[in-house]
C-alpha cells in the first residue's frame, strides 16, 4: 500500500511540474528568439538606412566596410540585394554559403523587394537546425530599390534555451524530490497504524484473540478506529471466555451430581431379577450415565483446546517414535494390522494440543468405528510445501454427504449410534488443526478386502516449519 500510495502521488506531482514548466519553457524560449529578432531586425534596420543614403549618393565603399566589418565581427553573413535578387554589397561569398541552406530565403527577399518587412522565426527548438533571416526593404512603397538581409545562426541562441530549460527543469526537480522525500515518511506514518491493524486482524483470523491493533500511532481518524477495533476485541475476547468458562464450569458442575447418580443407580443392581424388565431399564440408564459423563468430559477438553491458540514447530519422526508402539499394541488387540510409511526428516507446526494428540484421536476412531482389517499412516510433502499426514484405514468408509458432515459438532454417522462416542473428536482436531494453519480433510481411504469400496482416510494438512540444521543432521556411517 505505502509504494501504491507513491506512485498515484508522485506522477500527479510530475504532471502538475509539468502543467507548469512546459508553457514556462516555451515562454522562455519564444523570448530568447525575440530578442535575437528584434537584435537582428534593429541592425538590417540602421544598414537600410545607410544603404538607401548610399545607393542615393552613389558612395559605397563606407557602407561596403560597415558590412564587411559586421560580418568579421558578429560571423552574421549580410548583404544589400537589388531587385534582380544580385548582391550589391557586403561579404557576397559567406552570404551565398549561408543563403544555400535556407529554403526560406527567396520567399523573405521577395517580400522585402516588394515593400514587406520579414515577420519573426519562430523555429526555436533546439533540434531544429535553420537560421534566422531578416530583411529590410530600402526605400518606401513603389520606391524600394533594394533589401538589406541577414543570415544569422541560431546555434549559440537554442543552446541558451537548453541552459535555461535544464535550470527550469532543475528548479522544478528540486519540489519533486522534496515532496518524494516528504511523502515517504508521511505515507508511512500515515499507513503504518493500517499495517498494524491488518497485522492484528490476521493474528486475529489464525484464533489469538488477545491482539490488540496500535491506538497511539497515526492520524486521528486512525486511532479512533483502532480504539475501536480494540473496544470490539475486548468485548469478543469477553465473550469468548465467558462461553468457555461457562462450559468448563457447567461440566465440572455437572460431574458430582452425575457421578452420585451413577453410584445411585448402580445400588440399584443387587435388588433387580437378572431376567425381570427392571434390568433393561438398568441396562439403558447406566449406558446413558456413562454417555453423559463422556458428553462433560468432551466438552470440558473442548473448552480446554480453544484456551490454546499457538503453533510450534516439531520433528514428525520424534512424534512417531512416542505413539506409534501404543499403536501397534492397540491394532493387534483388535486383530487389525498398522502399517506406518513415513519419509525420514519432515518438520511441520504441530497443533495446539498437540499432534500426537490428534493422531491418537484418528487411530481411535480408525479403530473404533470401522471394521477395517488394515490401518496405514503415510506422510508425504504437497505442492505448496506443506506437509500431509494420512491416516487410512480399509474399512466401511463415508459417502461424500457424510465425509462433509463429520467435523461438525456432535454429528455421528447413523451407524455408529450404539458406538460409544460424543461426536466432538473430529470436530476438536479440526479446529485445533485450524488454529495452526492447515486442514483436516476426509477423503477415500484403502480398498476393502471384499472390494466393496473404500475406506476413509483422514488427512491432515500442515504448514511445513524450517529444519534446524544440527550435528544430528549428518548421515550416519552403515
């Protein structure tokens, strides 16, 4: 934004420098060639003069040097034509070098011959080459006799334009570097409190809802709006912990009760006829119970993850090598096979929580709600540099309809309804994955034995983190 904020400024002051500048250069050397026109056309005037004094009493040679000493004085070529267009008087060699360039030269004699005086030159540019030529008619009217012309080169003239327009250009650079100096620091000052405050909001985005944006920098209209932001803040941040704590107390609050329930119905059991109806109504209250204290102790590790809204960079193989023993005992008790397939040396930002954690939950459900014989865990590095972790299993597997469904609160797949579980499991990973900056995605999983289908595999998708070079890092010897 800061570099956007400079390139709209910087090429308005341009074109205002410019608004200004061009007509005053123009003005400057449109003034140059008039005062070298009026110059030029003072002197054909006063040799008009003596020519037409001269030509009256056939003494020459006094105005043949006045010409001839102008030209060796000045380098501007001039001579007195008769009417025939010859040259009467004057350096009549420089004259006819000088008049072979100039297209425009028969044109101005002609009309000085015919009683005109030349108009001004405006070819002023300095790239353009021709000379300036004046004439002046001597006589009057029907009794022009003659034209004194000079030849004169504008080279020394178009290089004062140059100098005056470099000092024009020099004057007008020195504003633009004064508001480009200006407008960098006051632009930063000016968008500085806005960096802040998106820095803030993405902080914000990622669940750390203890930033505040910076209300003491800036124009004031910025710092209103950054007390705002933060008045907001406060108030989401408030709730956010009341909501939690609300949740926290209410299932702490609701263990004793619920727990001397339990030890209530459960004293029940000596008084009940193993094959009476009271045993059922037994059976399905202590399920429920223990439904209910897995319910409280869901939703107070729920709260418990939302507190935890940081992201740490850790090895993946040192996460495998505390769980992955436990994994296999798990699997073999189930009868089932875990197969792990992960390249050496992957680093990525571990969860809130915990990756481990997060696994531990996947292997569960993995285990728990699927009748797969065979459990994968595989990592590979994707396209954006991230890392995903999978862990897939051969079992009933979900429909698209129901793999959108599952990380949602709550939400159980109909076939699982007498499985023990809360439906918070998913959800919780999800959002701590979240948290961290990935991703957790259902996708199809193993085929089936029975080649029915597939499975389900639960991937999970996180930033990669830097390796930290090491001395461990070096190849061991075989």
């Amino acid at each position: 934004m800061h570099r956007r904020l400079l390139v709209v400024l910087v090429p308005l002051a341009v074109l205002l420098v410019a608004a200004l500048g061009v007509p005053l250069s123009i003005t400057v050397a449109e003034r140059e060639m008039q005062e070298t026109y009026v110059n030029r056309l003072g002197d054909v005037g006063r040799f008009a003069s003596l020519a037409e004094t001269a030509l009256s009493t056939g003494r020459t040679e006094a105005l043949q040097q006045e010409l001839t000493r102008y030209h060796e004085l000045y380098g501007i070529p001039v001579a007195l034509i008769d009417t025939s267009g010859a040259v009467l008087l004057g350096p009549a060699d420089a004259y006819q070098k000088a008049a072979q360039a100039e297209a425009a030269l028969p044109r101005i004699v002609t009309a000085a011959l015919a009683g005109a005086r030349s108009d001004p030159s405006w070819e002023w540019a300095p790239w353009d080459d021709s000379a300036l030529v004046v004439a002046e008619p001597v006589g009057r009217d029907s009794e022009v006799v003659g034209a004194v012309v000079t030849i004169s080169d504008l080279t020394r003239t178009r290089e004062l334009i140059l100098v005056r327009w470099a000092r024009l250009a020099g004057l007008g650079l020195l504003p633009l570097l004064a508001l480009t100096a200006v407008a960098w620091p006051v632009s930063a000052w000016v968008l500085r409190p806005v960096r802040k405050l998106d820095a803030a909001t993405a902080r914000i985005s990622e669940g750390d809802l203890t930033i505040r944006a910076d209300a003491e920098a800036g124009p004031i209209e910025l710092r209103r709006l950054a007390r705002s932001f933060n008045t907001m803040m406060d108030a989401v941040e408030n709730a956010a912990q009341r909501q939690r704590a609300f949740v926290s107390d209410a299932s702490h609050q609701l263990r004793n009760p619920l727990t001397s329930l339990r030890l209530a119905v459960e004293s029940l059991a000596p008084h009940l006829r193993p094959e009476g109806d009271g045993q059922q109504v037994y059976d399905v209250a202590v399920d429920e119970l223990k439904a209910m204290q897995r319910m409280l102790n869901s939703l107070q590790a729920s709260a418990r993850m939302e507190s935890l809204r940081t992201a740490s960079p850790v090895d993946l193989d040192e996460v495998l090598a505390t769980r992955v023993d436990r994994w296999r005992a798990l699997t073999a008790t189930a009868g089932q096979t875990l197969t792990v397939v992960v390249p050496p040396g992957l680093r990525l930002m571990e969860p809130p929580g915990g990756l481990g954690s997060i696994l531990d939950e996947l292997i569960s459900n993995a285990l728990r709600l699927s009748d797969a014989q065979s459990v994968e865990v595989t990592a590979r590095v994707g396209p954006a540099g991230a890392v995903a972790v999978a862990v897939c299993d051969d079992g009933q597997g979900m429909d698209a309809s129901e793999r959108a469904q599952a990380s949602q609160r709550f939400w159980r797949s109909p076939r699982h309804q007498n499985v023990p579980g809360t439906g918070l499991g998913l959800a919780i990973c999800a959002d701590l994955i979240g948290a961290a900056g990935g991703e957790l995605r259902l996708e199809e999983g193993l085929p089936r034995p029975d080649g029915s289908g597939n499975g389900l595999a639960a991937v999970v998708v996180l930033p990669a983190a830097p390796r930290v070079a090491s001395l461990s890092d070096a190849p061991t010897p075989v």
